[in-house]
C-alpha cells in the first residue's frame, strides 16, 4: 500500500483521487513521477472516450486587458451545472479568455476557418513557391497550411500559460480532472481600433 504522505502529495501534484493515486504509486513503486506520468496517460485516455458526450451546461466568461483596449468573450461549455460551478472549471474559462486576448487565434477549431480564407492562404502559398521545384511545391504548400492552423486555430495553439501544451491537450487534461466533457462552443475577441 502506497504511503500517505505520498498519496497526499501525488493528489496535490495531479488533483486525482485517493484511490487512482494509490493505484498509480503502486503500479509505479512509489516513484512520483512515474506515477505523475501514469495518472495523465490515464486521464488522457479516459478524456477522450467522453468527447463524445452532450455538453448542455456550462458558462460565458470574460477577460478585460489592462488599459480597456482588448476585451474576450468565450463560451466553454460541460455536461453539468455542478462541474460548470468549480473552482478549476472557472478558472480554465478565465485562462482560455487570456489566451485569446494574447494570442489572436480566428477559430476554436480548423473546420470553422471559411474556406475562402483558406483558398486564399493556399493561393499566398502558391505564389511564394513558384520557383520551387514542381515535386516539393506542394509539400511546401501544406506545410504553410500546417503552420498557419497551429497560429490561427486556438485549439493547435500552444497555450500562452504553458507552450509545451497545446490548448486541445490543457482541455483534454481538464477533462480528465473533471470527469466531464468540455468544449469551447465560440469566442470573440475586441480590440479598439481594430476594423470590425
């Protein structure tokens, strides 16, 4: 049996439960960071068989930049009304909404991009790469697709808190904690001055 001041620690380092953190020191023989790493391969895993689960409760948060020029709205929905009203469920709302202040993405996923935006980016692409060989040119092309989704779709975005961690990965993290399904349903971004 796992120790307790183990336990405790591995549930203060992870916000597992009692019994998933003595599984975890015990299939990892007391090794921290095994366990650590056991309990988010779990949770990952456990995160993505509830994806598919409705998402009917949940909150509209806000975030107001320093000096009222840049300000985000973001709805960020999950299954019950009970995990909406955590602590770790608002929290996640407000990070999301600085994220988007900080990090301008377009969409929350690349399906919602209009493909006029997309066809236009493609032509850029073309037009860059015309001296190119014709057997790379359009390996080059999707490439500069690739990198233009990681910069413009929020979930591709490393997650300004943790550039390690790709937004869609802190959810699925998220989901794991909670044990419900969480979705960024839309988000808008204001900045004075900028077109409308």
């Amino acid at each position: 049996m796992a120790a307790s001041n183990f336990v405790k620690e591995l549930r203060e380092r992870t916000g597992s439960g009692v019994k998933a953190c003595q599984e975890a020191l015990v299939a990892c023989n007391d090794d921290m960071e095994k366990a650590i790493e056991h309990l988010r391969k779990k949770g990952l895993a456990d995160a993505s068989k509830k994806s598919g689960k409705e998402t009917g409760a949940g909150g509209v948060f806000s975030y107001i930049h320093a000096g009222n020029k840049i300000g985000v709205m973001l709805q960020l929905n999950c299954e019950t009304d009970f995990v909406a009203n955590t602590e770790q469920f608002k929290e996640l709302g407000k990070d999301l909404c600085m994220h988007v202040c900080a990090s301008r993405p377009v969409a929350v996923k690349r399906e919602n991009i209009p493909q006029e935006t997309i066809e236009r980016e493609k032509g850029i692409y073309t037009e860059q790469v015309k001296d190119k060989p014709e057997a790379a040119r359009e390996k080059i092309i999707q490439g500069k697709l690739e990198k233009f989704y990681q910069d413009m779709v929020l979930m591709e975005q490393p997650f300004v808190k943790d550039d390690k961690l790709k937004v869609e990965d802190l959810i699925k993290e998220k989901i794991a904690v909670l044990k419900e399904n969480i979705v960024i349903k839309r988000f808008v971004r204001f900045e004075v001055g900028e077109k409308a």
